[in-house]
C-alpha cells in the first residue's frame, strides 16, 4: 500500500474529527457566513508527485478555497429555489459516503440497497399523498428527472407508430404542448433528441398568469387531429408559482391520446399542506411527475426522484434497460434501476432523504413548506407596502417577484441587486417577467426566519436610498 495511503488510513478517526469538528463550525455559524463570495480563479497547476496527505490537503483546502464556500444551505440565500440540509440529512449523506453503495438491485449476494431506495420512493409517495401506482428512483436533479420521464414518454409516442425509438432512433416529428416549461425541460427535450425548439406553445390564462389556458389547450389538441402528444404541465412555474388546472387536464386525458408529464420541482410540496394541497389536486393522473428533492426536502445536493406509473415500466425499461441485461417477462420481477434509469452508477441518493422523512415525518414537513409560504407571504406584503419596491405577481406560495417601483429608473435594477447581493447578508436571483426586468426571491430553507426578512428588508432599504 502506498505509505501516504497507509498513513491516512491509520489517522482517519482524527482526520474525520477534523472534517466533523470544520463542519460543526460552519453549520453553527451560517447565520455569519456570506451569501458571496469574490471571484476566485483557478490557477494552472500541475499534481504533486508524491501527495500531501489528507491533512495537509485539508489545510490547503482552508487556505485556498474555503473562504469562498458561501452559504448557499443558509436561511437568507434566496437565489435558485436553494434548500438547506436537516440535521437528518446530513447524517444520512456521511453515511451515505462511507458506506459507498451502488444502489441498483434489490435480490441477491452484493450490494442490495437500492431497498433503501424503494423504501424512500414509497414514503415520497405518502408524503405527497400519491398512489402506490407509481415506480420512482433518484437522480441527481429535476433536469436528469425530468429526462427520465420524457424519455419514457418518447418511448410511448414511438408505440403508437407501432415503432421502437430507443432502438431504432426519433422517425416522427414528436408533438409537445406546453405553456410556461422550466428550462430544464427545455434541456431535456434538446437532449432526447426530440428539439427544444419542437414545441406548441399553448397561451395561458388572461390577466397576471403562466398557468395553462385550458380553451387554448384543447384548440391545439383539436389541430393534431387526432396525433399523439406530449403534455409537459407546471405544478409550480419558477417565477410565480403558477399551477396548471389539473382537474380540467384529466378530463382532456378521457378525450385525447397524450401523455401528461407534470413539473413539480418545488410546487409539488404543496401536497404536504392541507392549506394548500387544493394546487395540486388531480395530480396523481399524471403518467410522470418530478420532483427536487434538494429544494424543499431540504437534503443535500444532488437529490431529485421522478416517478413514472407502473403501468408503463416495459416502456421505461426497453427506454433505460442496460445492454448486457435482456428484458424478459414482467420488470418489476428481479427489479433492477440499472434497467429504469440513464446511470448505471449511482451514490445512495436516497439515503439522507430515508433520514430526513424518517426523522421529521408528515408533520415536519408540513410545518417545513407552511412556514416558507408564511415568509413568502410576509416578505410579499412587505413588499407591496413599501414606496421603494413593487410586486409583479401576486404572491401564491414560496416565491417573490418583484422590482424597483415606478417612480424610480428601472434600469438601476441591475445596480441595485448587484449592491445588494455584495452585502453577503443575502442572495437573489435576476428575472425577467412578463417582458419585465425583476427580481426572484425563493423561500424554501427550513432555517429562515422572520428575524431573516427584517435584516434584508433593512439592507433593501439603505441601499436603494442610495441610488438615484
């Protein structure tokens, strides 16, 4: 063994002590960490021969790129629609990187977690109050998730030309109806093959909405004649939040022949709440559904599931099924996700997830997603209150869409958010709405506070007095 090697191995009790103890230092001090960071540019450096060692890479690491690390799992980054990570979760990823599973089969003599996986899919599904009708696994984010799914339905669409596309490649313009899709289920399309650019976009509602327009919907239906398609619906845009009519889609699904894929990266947690689980009703008609779970799950990165019916599992395999391993009879006998899924490897994704519901349960999550809406709410209205600032869109769950009012240069927008976000007290995202320069703020940390929105409400304020 390589004496460096060797020598690690005999200190990994104090090495990871070391880890543990920088870990704690960071988590008890999140609050003070900066939301920013300096630009740090990576120099051209050439590997040293014979090694550090984990300590000395560990000090390098502190001198060189930690002050960088911000608070990105923190309760005043705002940007991206970012989680944090639970106490649960946490455990669940360390060990998750110790045990250093491939999780794939369920049966036999090696590595069988991919049990602990099943497991999670079906408390997901509880959480979410879905069917058991669903089979569902881990990837690494809502674009790998939304991926999956799509590839099942461009399976789907092949069949109904009597024809094999994972095999035989796309041999037919594949239709895509959608109203306000995320971007990436923009990426995923242009991935498939099928084109991002390959899309019927269908209007939404009249008034301050990105929501589907049902009467627009059926009309494009209506000009397929009769052809397949593809329904790509939003339980939750990114922006606003806006939720698609699943009620009326359901009762499209009884008259046409179409696949119905729902986005609900983030808004699906609408389910945990009975205030706000009227959003999501009819879902569970969808043929697939994604969802981040390293958004309002609050588990690290990279975690995401997609859940496809199980009535379509022949489609997902002959889309996914591993070159070496025939399909034979019924999948879900001697199930393998080597057969469901695009990697053949994988971390145990789903092991800080199995901690976290296992550790908080229904209740915490409710409160997790009730509290973030309350923020959003109150943010909004504070917001809405204000001289300096303006909402673009009503304020329907966890995120804010805003900019500078009207009696101010909307052109300083970018000046401002640019001031604002160097403060490190807090992070937001640029947007454009409805033609619109804004700005996204995104609750969903299950650390924020009131406390979090009164100190930015305060930073806003200075800095916007500022700027003329």
């Amino acid at each position: 063994m390589n004496k460096t090697l060797q020598t690690d191995l005999l200190e990994i009790e104090s090495l990871l002590e070391l880890v543990k103890k920088q870990g704690i230092e960071y988590l008890n001090k999140i609050d003070e960490r900066k939301t920013s960071a300096n630009i740090h540019k990576a120099e051209l450096i050439n590997l040293d021969s014979k090694g550090l060692g984990a300590r000395n890479t560990l000090q390098l690491f502190n001198e060189t790129f930690e002050p960088t690390i911000v608070s990105s799992s923190g309760p005043r980054f705002w940007g991206y629609v970012i989680g944090g990570s639970t106490p649960a979760s946490i455990m669940g990823d360390w060990l998750a990187t110790i045990y250093d599973q491939n999780p794939q089969a369920i049966n036999g003599e090696g590595d069988i977690s991919a049990n602990i996986e099943l497991e999670t899919i079906q408390l997901i599904l509880d959480l979410f109050n879905l069917p058991k009708s669903f089979v569902g696994g881990f990837v690494t984010g809502a674009t790998m998730s939304n991926f999956t799914c799509l590839a099942v339905a461009r399976q789907w669409f092949g069949k109904n030309y009597g024809k094999d596309f994972a095999k035989e490649g796309i041999t037919e313009k594949i239709n895509i109806l959608t109203a306000t899709p995320h971007s990436s289920a923009l990426k995923s399309l242009a991935l498939l093959g099928i084109g991002s650019n390959n899309i019927i976009k269908v209007n939404t509602i009249e008034g301050n909405r990105e929501a589907i327009s049902i009467d627009d919907l059926e009309s494009k239906i209506k000009t397929l004649n009769g052809q397949p398609f593809i329904l790509i619906s939003s339980a939750g845009t990114v922006n606003t939040v806006d939720f698609d009519n699943f009620n009326a889609i359901k009762k499209l699904k009884k008259k046409y022949n179409f696949w119905w894929h729902t986005d609900a990266a983030f808004g699906g947690f609408a389910a945990c709440s009975d205030t706000y689980n009227h959003f999501v009703k009819d879902w569970e008609h969808s043929d697939s559904i994604t969802i981040d779970c390293h958004k309002w799950l609050n588990v690290p990165y990279e975690s995401a599931v997609f859940l496809i019916k199980e009535e379509h599992s022949s489609l997902q395999v002959e889309s996914f099924q591993n070159s070496n391993a025939p399909y034979l009879g019924n999948p879900m006998e001697n199930f393998n996700y080597l057969n469901f899924l695009p990697e053949n490897s994988r971390r145990l994704k789903a092991l800080p997830a199995w901690f976290s519901l296992r550790a908080y349960g229904k209740e915490g999550y409710k409160n997790i997603v009730e509290n973030a809406i309350d923020l959003a709410k109150y943010f909004g209205s504070k917001i809405k209150e204000s001289e300096n600032f303006k909402l673009l869109a009503p304020v329907r769950l966890n995120n804010i869409v805003f900019n500078i009012n009207n009696n101010r240069n909307k052109e300083n927008i970018d000046s401002f958010l640019t001031q604002l976000n160097k403060t490190g007290k807090v992070f937001m995202t640029p947007t454009f709405y409805n033609d619109q320069k804004g700005i996204r703020v995104s609750f969903v940390n299950w650390r924020t506070t009131k406390n979090d929105i009164e100190l930015v409400l305060k930073e806003m304020n200075r800095i916007i007095n500022t700027i003329e």
